[in-house]
C-alpha cells in the first residue's frame, strides 16, 4: 500500500507591505505517509509506434528498430497488464490485439503481439492525433488504473490541421499519462511537448534507431513500478489570496498552473499523476497575498493530497511579517535553487532560437549563463550537453564560444533535456 508525505521549504518571512509568498513542496511516496491509502492500482500500456512512409529511410534501419523496439516494450510487460498496440500514420491502426480493445498480457498475448510487431511495414503520412484519439478510445473505462501511453515519431505532425491535434489532446487528458519520444531530427520538439505536458509525461529524442530498444524497455519499466495514480495536489488559500502559479520542479519543470481543477470556493486540485514507491517530486508555488504589517502573521495555504478525490492536510503555508531586514530578505535555499533551475530552461531555449537566427552575440550570452547556472547547481548532465554547443573557457563566469560545427541531434537534446532539473540538497541526503 503506497501512502504519502509532504514538506513545505520556504521563507516565511516578508517584510512590511510584502504580499508575495513563495514555496517548495516536495511530496514523496511512501510506505505508512500521512496521505489516503490506495491498493495497487491495474495498469494499462499501449504502445503508439510511427510507421509512416519515412520510417523507411537509413535502409529502413528506423522500421526494424521500431519493430524490435516494440517487440522488447512487450516482453517488458507483466502478466495481467492490458495493453495494446497501435501502428500510426495519417491514421491509427490497431496492430494487436487483432478483435479490437485491449487484452491482457500473458506468455500467449506477448508471442502473439511480438509476431503482429514483426508484421509493421512503413507507409503513408503523419497525423499524430490520430493516434492520441485511438488510445482514447481504447483507454475508455480505465480511469481508476495507471494508464499510459508510448508515442514514437519521426516527424512532424503534417496531415491534419493543429486543432485537430489540439482536440486529440484535450480529449485524452485524464484518461493516460503520454511519453513522447522523436526518433532522429525531422520532428518537432514543440508538438510532442505540447503532448507531453498536458498528459503528465516526457519528451526526449532518441537520436539514433539503436537506442530505441533501451528506450522503449526503460519506459515500460517505470509504468510497471507505477502503484498509485488519481493523485493530487490540494491547494486551500483564504479568500482574497491568489495562486499565482504551481509549477513542477523536479525532476522535470512542468507548468502546472492551468492544470487546476476548482474543488470549491477556495480549494483547487492540480493533478500529479501515477507514482511509485519511493519516488519523489518538488513543486514551486507561488501565492499572492493581502498586504500586513508588522508583526502581522497569516496561513497562505493549506497543502493537502488527494488520492481519488480524498484528501488529508499536510503541510502548510505561512505569511509572517518582520521589520528584521535579515528575516526579510533571505533566500530560501530550495527556491533559490529551482527559481535558477527555471531560468536555466529558459536562457538555454533563448540561446538556442539566437543561435538559429545567426544572432551569435545573443547565443553566446544565453548559452554562458546557461553554463553557469548548470555548472553552480551541479547540474552535469545539462554541462555535458552544452559543451557540445558551446566551448567552455571558465564554467564559473559563464564565458563561452560557440562551436562551429554541431550535431543537430546534439543541439536537439540539449534543447529537450533543457527541462530536466537537479534536485536540490537537502541535510541528510
């Protein structure tokens, strides 16, 4: 039984007119946590592989990694877990099982689906909603299980009109989680983010066809660890207080703030998805407000988590006014290091859009913050991927050239991975 914990970090002190009060939870599943309790959830896989007509290209080394891709996510699979495969291009054909729904997976099912894997040949165009409407449909009724969705393509999203897509979006949220993985460099980053981010998932590129086996295993996996899903945060403000934004910090950043689901008059629901045991993400949240004195105290949240709609309080918010500059005025460690994780993303996507323009004076600046707040945060992962933009003269000044000669598929990670964070220390870890 997967149950949950909660810590509130931040500054509660403003100084007199303050009305701006920010905060980091980081929630946590746990066995015996101070959330609802939840039995293991049933869990539903269905693998969205592109086989349109340039997954022929390279000799057709993209269509035979797709096939044993798809062939190894299957054999990954747990018995009793349904699951089903679609092949997608300008529509979505559901390659297993071959009566339709979902089926689940045993010896018998995995052989069978395996050799219909075999079968994918490439053909026809990309129409990525397509293949987000057949899940849907077949996740239909799943809404108390851990739900998710594989999407792989190698292109962009060219025979359907972008409401289209936007539309297949909307109507999968809530229905499954959605990691979306570009295969190569002929995609475009912005449409699987948009997939991703709202249907709680991941994007990333796989740059070559070799490393799509690894790929789709880990991501199977880690839907397999998955015990709790219908999870939540609950935020209570007081009347006249304000969510100005909750965003995920770690491990990824997410935009959550449209997300928000009205409970009541005061209360607000911001969906976190499926978990599992012993994993554990941060959240920044930010709260506007009314404006105290002096010695003045206030709650500006009361932080809950709601597992099915049942939620239990577990932290809270608190607003203290001082006249002590040196209370006022401090930083509080974990939101200082996110705040600088956030601008991280976002001089790196800067830097690189200058760089695609030929604005190197403007590239070079944003790519050396970049390098600097990765290099003071730790974050080594993210400096590995700009020294592969960026030649790196002095880490801790931020002082760079831009390469001459890059990969695309280097730039294109860097500017997907962008939004992966570090976490940030704590005492004890």
């Amino acid at each position: 039984m997967t149950q949950f914990n909660a810590s509130v970090f931040q500054n509660e002190y403003l100084p007199e007119g303050g009305s701006v009060v920010d905060a980091v939870v980081s929630v946590t599943a746990v066995e015996g946590g101070a959330a609802p309790v939840q039995t293991q959830a049933r869990t539903v896989e269905v693998i969205a592989v592109d086989v349109s007509g340039s997954m022929n290209e390279d000799n057709g080394a993209k269509i035979r990694a797709a096939r044993a891709a798809t062939q190894v996510a299957i054999d990954t699979l747990q018995d009793g877990v349904l699951f089903a495969v679609i092949a997608g291009n300008h529509e979505a054909k559901l390659l297993y099982p071959h009566n339709g729904g979902l089926t689940e997976s045993s010896a018998r099912t995995r052989n069978e689906a395996k050799a219909a894997a075999e079968r994918i040949h490439a053909d026809g165009g990309t129409a990525i909603g397509s293949w987000l409407r057949g899940a849907a449909s077949l996740m239909a009724g799943q809404q108390d299980a851990v739900a998710h969705v594989i999407l792989l393509t190698d292109g962009r999203n060219e025979h359907e009109e972008p409401w289209e897509l936007d539309a297949a979006i909307a109507d999968s949220v809530g229905l499954f989680e959605c990691d979306c993985r570009g295969l190569g460099v002929n995609w475009e980053p912005d449409e699987l983010r948009k997939i991703s981010n709202a249907l709680l998932g991941t994007t990333d590129i796989i740059a070559h066809p070799s490393e799509m086996e690894a790929e789709f295993k880990a991501l199977t996996q880690k839907t397999m660890e998955k015990a709790v899903t219908n999870v939540a945060l609950r935020l209570w403000t007081p009347k006249g207080s304000e969510i100005e934004f909750v965003k995920q910090v770690s491990p990824n950043l997410d935009e959550m703030t449209n997300k928000a689901e009205p409970v009541d008059a005061l209360s607000k629901d911001y969906p976190l998805g499926s978990w599992a045991d012993g994993e554990s993400r941060d959240y920044h949240v930010r709260i506007k407000i009314p404006m105290g004195a002096v010695g003045d105290e206030r709650l500006a949240a009361r932080v809950m988590l709601a597992v099915n709609g049942e939620a239990e309080p577990v932290a809270l918010v608190r607003a203290v006014w001082t006249g002590d500059e040196a209370l006022s005025t401090r930083i509080n460690r974990e939101v200082a290091h996110y705040t600088g994780q956030a601008e991280l993303a976002d001089v790196i996507a800067d830097g690189l859009a200058a760089r695609q323009s030929g604005d190197e004076k403007e590239a070079t600046m944003k790519l050396g913050r970049a390098v600097q707040i990765a290099h003071e945060a730790g974050n080594e992962g993210t400096v590995r991927l700009l020294q592969k933009v960026v030649e790196v003269d002095d880490p801790k000044t931020g002082t760079v050239r831009l390469k001459r000669s890059v990969e695309a598929a280097d730039a294109m990670a860097l500017d997907v991975r962008s939004t992966r964070t570090v976490r940030v220390k704590r005492e004890g870890s």
